[in-house]
C-alpha cells in the first residue's frame, strides 16, 4: 500500500471539516428567542482594539474565518506530504509529525471546548497520521520496494 493513501484521506477530512466549521460559522440566523437573546449583546457590545471598535460578535465571525482558512491549509499540506511521500519518504515524514502535533492539539481542545463531532474527525485524522507514519517507516518503505 501507497503511504499517500492515508494522507490523502487525511487531506479530504480536513475538507469536510471545514465545510462543516464554515457553515457553522455563517450560520448567524439564531434557532429561538433565547439563542438571540445570547447573540444581540456578542453582536452589539463594542469595545476597542487597537484603536478599533469591534464587538465581541466580529471576534467569532473573524477567529471562525481564520480557523476556516487553516482547515483548508491542513488539508493542503496533507494533499502535498501525501505527493511527497510517495517519492521521498524521509522527507515526508517531518510534515506528517507536524499535521500529527497539530491534531493532537486539536482533540485536546476537542475534548474540553466541543462536541463529539470534532473529537470523532479529530480522532479519524490522527488515525490516519499514525498510519501513514507506519508506511512512511524505512523498512515499511523498503518493504513497499522491494515488492514492486
């Protein structure tokens, strides 16, 4: 088996994540009175940043933006250590530690900030990284040669 194809699963995760994080985050229209009744102050209690008047609502929609856009560069990393790992395992692997950390990161925060749909796609990409770092092994790799 091709060390990519974990990696690309990985990459396609990071995507549907995102989509789900992004459509959360523009979701704006709240369910009930009491769901409003918790966004009018986030969307009108102004303070100042920097010389800015922002309120606390701009920070979520910005910070939820921002964490959209990582989603996807993950996603890309993922797309390109799974090219890379194909020809260059050795120098793949140091991409596939750093998406590792990262997601450990992330399901820490998943466990205390969110819900089991994060810790569930949190969890399916670190599967996949471990995986992959199992075929990106030098004897895995010579193995994976020698056999063609």
């Amino acid at each position: 088996m091709k060390p990519s194809l974990p990696l690309r699963i990985v990459a396609i995760l990071m995507a549907i994540g995102d989509i789900g994080h992004t459509s959360g985050v523009l979701r704006t229209i709240p369910r009930s009175l009491a769901e409003g009744g918790l966004l009018a102050p986030l969307q009108n209690f102004h303070t100042m940043a920097m010389g800015t008047s922002r309120t606390h609502w701009d920070f979520y929609v910005g910070f939820g933006l921002s964490v959209t856009f990582q989603f996807l560069t993950v996603a890309g990393l993922a797309w390109l250590a799974a090219s890379l790992a194909d020809t260059d395992p050795a120098r793949a692997r140091p991409f596939v530690y750093l998406l590792l950390a990262a997601q450990l990161a992330g399901l820490v925060i998943a466990i205390v900030y969110f819900f089991a749909g994060p810790i569930v796609m949190t969890l399916l990409t670190l599967i996949c990284l471990v995986w992959s770092l199992v075929l990106l092994r030098p004897s895995a790799v010579n193995a994976h040669a020698f056999a063609e």
